[in-house]
C-alpha cells in the first residue's frame, strides 16, 4: 500500500513531463519543471509553518530572498556554489526565527501581519543597502557549478532540483515523524493542551519558522542560480501570497501538497496566455486576469477538494 502511495505519484509526475516535452519542446519544459522543483521546496517551507505548526505566515517570500541574496553575495565572494547553498539554508532559517519573535505575545492574524511587516523590512533593507545589494539594480549570479562542471541546460538544472527536492522530503518526512513533529501538531490542534503536556509552545513555533525558513532559504539559492538575475522586486508580496497559496492548492497537511501546489502555480501564467490570445481585446488586456484567475483555482480547491490536491486527514 505504502509503495503504491510512492509509485503513483511518480507515475504521474513523469507522464506529466514527457507531456510537456512533447508539446512544449525538451528546454521550455525542463526549465518549467526546474520552477517548479523550486517552487516546491520553497512551498515546503510554509507547510511545516502553517499546515504542521499551525501559523499564520504572509511574508515567506523575504525568506527565499535572504537564501537568495546569501548565496549570491557568497558565489560573488568567490565560494563555490554547492558549500554557499547551506549557508544559503542558514541565512533563511535565521529570517524564519526573527519573524517569529511576536508569536510569544500575538496570535492569529496579529502574528501573520506582523511577519507581513517582516517581509516589508526585508524589502527595503535589500533596496537601500545598495553597497553590498546593489539595490534596484539587483545582482548578476553565475550557474550553478561544480568541480569545474556547469550546469548550463535545463535537463541539468532540473536534475540538481530534483536531487534537493527528493533530499528535502526525506528529511521533512523524518522530521515530521519525530518528536517535534509531534509537538508542531499539538501546538496546531491546542496551545493550552499542548503546554499542558509539557511542550513549549512558543520553543516549537520558533523552531516550525527556523526549519521553514531554511527549506525557504534553500530554494532561494537554487532559483538565483536558474535565474541568474536577482532583485528585490522579485521576492515582493505577491511572491509571498503564490507561496501561500500553492500550500493551500496543494494541501497544507501532507509534503507532496507543496509539489501540487507548485505546479499550478508555475503552469498559470501559461494558461493565462492561452487565454488571452482566446479572450476578446478588453479581457485580454485586463491587467486583473492573473489575480482572477488564482483566486478562481482557490475558490475552487476549497469548494471541491478542501484538502488540497495531494488530499490529506482532517479539515
């Protein structure tokens, strides 16, 4: 039973992918499959905080940014990509503790607005910082390298993510399986039982939002490398809200919801160019379509499947 819960994932994954490659030509695809790979561990990040700890986060885009601009400011210094991407993990993991500082003293929406506030800060920070971020003008990362090989095709880039992606589940699994997994749920379910019990509340959403922010981190580093251009408009608010909602897609409660989840958030704005070139001029040009058509696929999800496209126990 637990093989054939394995298996038919994959199954999927990979019919999805000669698909693409089929249709959209090998480079496109695998370069789409790279985002998505990405995606996925970022998305990770949010569904320890909110699916397992219970949180509230509307600011996990500033974590990708520190994993980001971490690792590009070490690949500049002229350390080699794979030592920086842990390093990367940690610069995340610090953002993830910072931002939840408050939840000793908020809760709920209180405690989501103010790691909202969080990714503000980090925002501007990346801005006016221009002598080490170079501010608006963003910074230039090189590709991905090791021992003198590049990976400088997108079947490369994708294999690299996908290597990291099947690591991180593995050890999110582990994780999820051990005694702080089980304290995470117990915080989620009822703080006060959970205190009761002898589990530190605050103690085990600080360590959800430092484990968060490294997975976050982490993706951070990859996608500066695949995109090969960072800046600080790239990890805004709208960044942080696809995050959140490619958790909600897929499911907050099980790992594989944030490889769902990512997929239809990477494959979106191609549906959306499909559809312009089929709407008529004025909903074609609309600048809202994106916006609508996201809050569609939610809308959806949360009437059809509420918990997500990977499904999962409990409401």
């Amino acid at each position: 039973m637990r093989r054939a819960a394995v298996l038919r994932p994959l199954l999927a994954w990979t019919l999805l992918l000669a698909l693409a490659v089929a249709s959209l030509g090998a480079d496109f695809a695998f370069g789409q499959a790279t985002l998505v790979v990405t995606y996925a561990i970022a998305g990770l990040g949010v569904v320890i905080i909110v699916g397992q700890a219970g949180q509230i986060v509307l600011g996990q885009g500033a974590f990708v940014a520190l994993g980001a601009y971490a690792q590009a400011l070490l690949v500049q210094a002229g350390v080699a990509p794979l030592p920086a991407l842990p390093i990367a993990a940690a610069a995340g993991a610090l953002g993830g503790a910072l931002a939840s500082l408050p939840a000793g003293r908020l809760g709920g929406l209180y405690f989501g607005m103010s790691t909202l506030a969080f990714a503000l800060i980090v925002e501007e920070l990346l801005v006016r910082w221009e002598s080490l971020t170079h501010g608006a003008a963003g910074l230039v990362v090189p590709a991905f390298g090791l021992a003198g090989w590049t990976a400088g095709t997108p079947a490369a880039q994708a294999a690299i993510s996908l290597a990291v992606l099947l690591a991180v589940l593995a050890v999110c699994a582990r994780l999820l399986a051990s005694r702080l997994g089980r304290a995470w749920r117990a915080v989620r379910e009822d703080e006060a039982a959970a205190a009761a019990c002898g589990i530190a509340p605050a103690a085990a959403k600080l360590r959800a939002f430092a484990v968060g922010g490294a997975l976050s981190g982490l993706a951070g580093g990859l996608y500066a490398h695949w995109i090969g251009f960072i800046s600080p408009e790239q990890f805004g608010l709208v960044f942080s809200f696809e995050l959140l909602m490619l958790a909600f897609i897929g499911g907050t409660r099980r790992l594989a919801g944030a490889a769902w989840g990512a997929l239809v958030v990477v494959a979106m704005p191609q549906l959306i160019a499909v559809l312009r070139d089929a709407l008529p001029g004025d909903w074609a040009r609309s600048a809202g379509l994106e916006l609508m058509l996201f809050g569609a696929v939610v809308v959806g999800v949360v009437l059809l499947r509420p918990q997500g496209l990977a499904g999962g126990s409990g409401r």
